[in-house]
C-alpha cells in the first residue's frame, strides 16, 4: 500500500472497520483537502459512530480538482429488522446531501461512494446515480457522480 495515501479521520478512536478510510494513488493525485462530518455516534450493540468522509484530490497530470465521498450508513433500518434506525438513517442522509451540495457549490465535480444500507436509487440535486454492471436493480453499496461526469454503469476494474 506505498503506493498509496489514506485519509482516516477518527482513526484513534474507531477500528480500521468503521473508519470509512478514502485512498488514493499517490503518483496521480494530491490531497488538497478534507473534511468529516459526524452523521450519529455509536450505540453499543446497534452500530458504531457513523461519518461523512471526504477529499479534495488535484490530478497531478491535469491539475483538475475532484471531491470524493465515502460513507457508511446505518444498518438494518429498511429491512423491516429495525424500523426504529430509519431515523438515524435520514439524518445521515441529510447530512451526505449537505456535504454534496457544499463540494458542489465550490464548483468541484464530485464522487460519492458508499454502503447506503437501502436498495433505492437517490435523486440528489446535480447528481447522477450509476448502475453498476451485471448487478440487476439497487445494491446497497452505491455510486452517484456529479452530472456531466458519467452515466454508468460503473464497471470493476483490475486496479
């Protein structure tokens, strides 16, 4: 992993697991900066902390800038397990499209990326969600790109 550079807000306090870590190549991008945003803290036996994570990445090639999310919701809360997390659930929701909006409103393209922990497509503002290849329907783990950057689907890749 040399090759690459991390950013892990809260890792003195969180396992690796839930830290929502974002990592780049280090020979084509530069961090230019970040932020994380708490969206709830943990609850013994539920779930831990939950965050909004981000970077600001110069393509060192280019010298464009990208902002990239990563996030992990809630669990349980849209699979009839748990109906009581749907609020917490919102609340993160609220949180990821706050921090959209103002990455979005710096005039950055962005990417956001994450396990929403609900098979359903989002309408967020200046956003387009992406399929993702040979999967039919929503996964919970969920890819939206700033308009104008792609319409998918996503596609994995070997690197």
């Amino acid at each position: 992993m040399d090759a690459y550079a991390h950013f892990r807000p809260g890792e003195e306090r969180l396992a690796a697991r839930n830290s929502i870590a974002i990592s780049w190549r280090k020979s084509k991008f530069e961090k230019t900066g970040d932020g994380s945003r708490l969206t709830h803290e943990g609850e013994a036996g539920v779930t831990p902390a939950r965050f909004v994570n981000w970077v600001v990445l110069k393509n060192l090639a280019t010298g464009e800038k990208l902002a990239f999310i990563n996030t992990h919701y809630i669990s349980g809360a849209w699979n009839g397990e748990h109906p009581e997390r749907q609020e917490r659930w919102r609340t993160h929701n609220a949180v990821v499209r706050e921090v959209v909006a103002e990455l979005l409103g710096r005039g950055l393209r962005v990417v956001l990326v994450g396990d929403f922990n609900r098979a359903l497509s989002q309408d967020i503002p200046g956003m387009n969600h992406l399929s993702t290849a040979g999967v039919s329907g929503v996964p919970i783990d969920q890819i939206y790109v700033t308009r104008g950057i792609g319409t998918g689907p996503a596609r994995a890749t070997s690197r």
